[in-house]
C-alpha cells in the first residue's frame, strides 16, 4: 500500500514540475521581463524583455488598423490566448521636436524631447528572438489601464509589457533611430489596400525591429497600410548611422518624404509646407539656426544644450517636456533625461 501510494505521489508531483515547466516556456519570458521593471526618475521607467516579441503573430493577422484592436493584441498576447478582453486606448495630442547632426570625429547623433499634457514614459529594451534588439519608448497611458496607473507591482508591471507593440521613439543596434510627432494637424492617414496595417506607434516598433538604416525603413512602410493614431496627423523624424535624416510625413494617404535635420510640430512638405505652424511656436526655427550655426556638427554636449533649449517647461496642464534622448546612432546608445531633470542622465547601450 505504502509502495503504491509513493508511486502516486510521485507520478503527481511529476505532473506539477511539467506542468510548471510548460508554464514557465510559456510565460517565463514574460514574467521576467515584468520583473525588470524599476523606476529610474520622476515619470520614467525602465524594462527589459527578451524573447518572443508577438510581432511575427502580428503581422500573420494582417495587422491591425485601430488602436484599441492593437491593444486587444497586445493583451491576448500577453495571456497567451486565455483572455481576449475589449480595450479603449486613450487619445491625446502631443507635440515634440527633434534634431539630428554630426559629430566632430564624424558620428552621428539625434536627439529628441517628447511633450505632453501628462504621462509616464517607460523605455523597453527589446532584445527579440528575431530581428534587431532595440530601445523604445512608450506613454503608459496609451492603453487606457485607469487612472494614476504606475508600472509598479507585478500586474501594473506586466501590463506594462504591452509596450512591446507601440513605440513613440528609438534607436536600434544598428543606429536606426525613429521619432513620432504630431504634423500639425487633425487630418488622418488610413491607408486601405491589400497590404498589412499597422498603426502609426506599431509601425515604429516594426521598422526598429526589422530596418537597418532610413532606406530599409522607407521600404517597409512602403509594404503596409498606414493608419493615424489618436485621431490626428503624424510625421516621422528618421536618421541613420550614415549621416541621412529624414522627416516621413501623409498627404491624401500618400507618404511624403522630406530631406531635413530638425523637425517639430509642422508640415515640412511642399504640399503643406508650414502647416499646423502657431505663431510663437519657434521650436523649429531654433533648432535650424543651431544646427546652422554649427555646420550640423555638435558633440554631445553641445546636441543635449540644443535640444534642451526647445524642451518644455511645465504649466497649468500641460507637464512640459516628459522625456527627453540623445542617441548616439554611430555607437548605437541613448541618453534619457526625465522632465527636464538634465542633471540625471540614464544611459543604455545596445548590441550587448
């Protein structure tokens, strides 16, 4: 009796630790990298996750055109399937800018500030099982997840996984770097045709994952359906280890792509040129008289003063600049500076 009952113990708890690995090659990944998470400043997190990206399932549904169809993604993903809840994504405008120059010993460098009425910015670094590793950043309001929502305990921490789908801003280990910001105004691209749709934030993640420089990426969103994010116009800021720097924007559902340095929150098209400009809004003009000022050469210092001296202060509101990079597209790199806290930089590398 004695022998059988040990028998059956045994068999049992042979089933529990299979049971527990199957479990663990399934969310093991995911579970890890929620635990990454941590607080680096004042409304800026950080996370690492490797592994099964969910972009390959992604694209074999044909994508998504809407926000909240992604977000019912990212969740099942998440779940594995065992949950395929109905997410509302939140919708707010932002306005931003970005300048890209070169070094003196001939590098390249970008950087960029991300303004918004308020948010916390989480940067997830995504070193995936395919396709190039990468550092994003992402407004963890997006989703929607409730009010004062923090990346902080394990289930706001895994949530916060969802960050692997859309993306703001970023470089990946090739030194492609890629910024969204709003065009200036509220008219909305949605591309229909045969071809994937991603959403503008997704389509971020999927270019850092799969492109190489600013050409690569320009043929990948040649290779999609465009769709707007939160109900409005948006235009790219995009620059490569070579030097080349572009602003992507749509016109009648038409890519545009425009040769420039410095962008902000206007058209810089011909079609629309100077659209969504505000009087008393000179981020862009600037940034250009520094960047001429210098020939387009800066060294990092000099690239952080340009960039933090269009950032945004906080008013009644509206929290100002919420995150601020400078990345180092020769030497694949990023600087974060958290709301304008310019005396505490976070510096993450990649290609490790």
């Amino acid at each position: 009796m004695k022998k059988v009952l040990k028998i059956a113990l045994l068999s049992i708890l042979g089933l529990v630790i299979l049971f527990g690995v199957l479990m663990w090659m399934e969310f093991g990944p995911l579970v890890k990298g929620a635990n990454s998470c941590v607080k680096l400043d004042d409304g800026l997190y950080y996370m690492e996750y490797k592994g099964d990206d969910g972009f390959d399932g992604l694209m074999a549904k044909g994508g998504f055109e809407s926000a909240d169809q992604l977000a019912g993604y990212a969740i099942e993903f998440l779940s594995k399937g065992h949950y395929k809840p109905e997410v509302k994504t939140k919708k707010d405008g932002f306005g931003c800018s970005a300048l890209t120059v070169s070094t003196p010993d001939g590098g390249v460098l970008m950087g960029r500030n991300f303004d918004f009425p308020s948010a916390i910015g989480l940067i997830m670094h995504c070193i995936p099982d395919k396709g190039y590793e990468t550092i994003t950043t992402f407004n963890v309001e997006f989703y929607g997840f409730g009010e004062d929502f923090k990346p902080e305990g394990f289930k706001n921490q895994y949530l916060c996984l969802t960050g692997l789908f859309v993306a703001l801003d970023g470089i990946n280990e090739k030194g492609l770097a890629i910024a969204d910001l709003m065009a200036g105004d509220t008219i909305q691209t949605h591309q229909r045709t045969s071809k994937p749709d991603l959403t503008t934030t997704a389509a971020i993640s999927y270019m850092l994952k799969n492109a190489a420089n600013v050409d690569e990426a320009l043929k990948l969103l040649e290779g999609i359906d465009m769709h707007s994010d939160i109900g409005s116009a948006h235009h790219y800021a995009m620059a490569d280890a070579s030097g080349r720097s572009v602003v992507v924007e749509y016109v009648d559902n038409k890519m545009v792509v425009t040769e420039s340095p410095a962008v902000a929150n206007h058209y810089l098209c011909e079609q629309k040129l100077n659209v969504g400009l505000n009087e008393g809004d000179d981020r862009y003009d600037r940034l250009c008289q520094q960047f001429d000022q210098t020939d387009g050469v800066m060294n990092e210092k000099q690239l952080t003063d340009a960039i933090s001296s269009v950032s945004q202060p906080q008013r009644e509101g509206f929290l100002g600049t919420l995150w601020t990079m400078v990345m180092d597209l020769t030497h694949p790199s990023v600087t974060y500076y958290s709301l304008r806290h310019f005396d505490k930089p976070f510096h993450f590398e990649l290609g490790r």
